[in-house]
C-alpha cells in the first residue's frame, strides 16, 4: 500500500464514520467529487495544503491522517549471534551428526 493509499483509506474512513459525502469534502477542497475519488483510491497525490484542509475539515492534527511507519521484515535487520558475519544453517531435525566411534 502506498502512503497517498493509507490516506486516501484513513479520509474515506473518517468521511464514512462522520456520513460526510464526497461532494462535501470536494466543496472544502474546491475539487470535484471525481478528484476526491481519485485521491481516496491512491490514483492521484494529496498535496500537502490538501492534508492540512482534510485534517481541518476533520477537526484533526494533519499527523492523525498519515500513516504509521511500518518496517517490512525484508528491511528489519536481524543480529546474527556472532555478531556482524553471515547466518549460519542449522541442520533439521533427524540431521544430527553421528556420535559412534567417540
């Protein structure tokens, strides 16, 4: 999901929960009703004036509509136990190593 998405998701949430129509929020925009769907589904960009005039329109803080920073598991970097080196395989169960002769 991309953040003009997460927005448009949060805008269409908060538009559902008020029963605040489109044509309602394009009027305090000055966009049309079409602009507003497209912002809403991720097709076209919020400007920044446009977040400050929804979270105005909401009577929220412009940070309330951007979305939370989420690290996806590719990017979270994960400390291998002897530090810095490249992770080690382990073995699956019924792989251990044979322990007659000893």
């Amino acid at each position: 999901m991309t953040a003009n998405e997460a927005v448009g998701a949060k805008v269409n949430e908060l538009m559902f929960r008020s029963r605040t129509s489109r044509k309602d929020l394009a009027a305090h925009l000055g966009i049309t009703g079409a602009a507003v769907s497209r912002k809403i589904y991720g097709q076209n960009s919020w400007t920044l004036e446009e977040l400050y005039d929804v979270a105005d329109f909401f009577h929220l803080h412009v940070s309330d509509l951007l979305p939370r920073r989420v690290e996806s598991s590719e990017n979270v970097k994960s400390p291998s136990p002897e530090g810095e080196g490249p992770k080690k395989l382990v073995a699956g169960a019924g792989f251990e190593p044979t322990t007659s002769g000893l």
